[in-house]
C-alpha cells in the first residue's frame, strides 16, 4: 500500500480475503473457505463456514456476517454484500 499524504490507499484483493478470513475466525469460526467477486468496485463476499454439531448455526452465520461487514466498512472496503453459508459440520 501506498500512504503517501493525499494518495488514494489502495488495498488488494488478498488483502480484502485476509480481513474476511480475520473477521470470521474472531467469531469463533475455525473452520472456512472465503472467495470474492467484484462489481462496480465493489466486493461480493461468499463465505462458507463448517459449525460444531453443537453449535447454533443461525447465530454463527448471523455473527460472522456482521463481524466480516463491520471489519471491512471499518477499513473502507467497498461491499455489495456478504454471504455466509453453513457447509457442514465441523468435528
């Protein structure tokens, strides 16, 4: 990244994958896969994550969403949308 004083920051799509993953594991989640897509400069996050048998699966998706969105907004990361999806369980 460049910071010179009134440069635009620029930040790469690896970069935007890392926050994603960054922002799910503090949720609690251990186990994902993340991908993204842009539109309009824009990103679409697709997030999968494998949840505990025990574990309340509309909670986590819900907490993980928030957590990702929040963390990106926060870094001025452009988002359309963020999708979490429960792949499985987790053992």
């Amino acid at each position: 990244m460049d910071d010179t004083p009134g440069k635009e920051t620029v930040i790469t799509a690896s970069a935007v994958k890392a926050l994603t993953e960054g922002a799910a594991r503090e949720t609690g989640v251990e186990s994902l896969s993340a991908s993204l897509a842009s539109k309009d400069r824009s990103y679409l996050i697709s997030c999968g994550i494998r949840v505990p048998p025990s574990g309340n699966y509309t909670e986590l998706a819900t907490r993980t969403r928030e957590n990702i969105r929040r963390v990106l907004e926060e870094q001025g990361v452009p988002i359309e949308d963020v999708e979490v999806t429960v792949q499985g369980t987790a053992s």
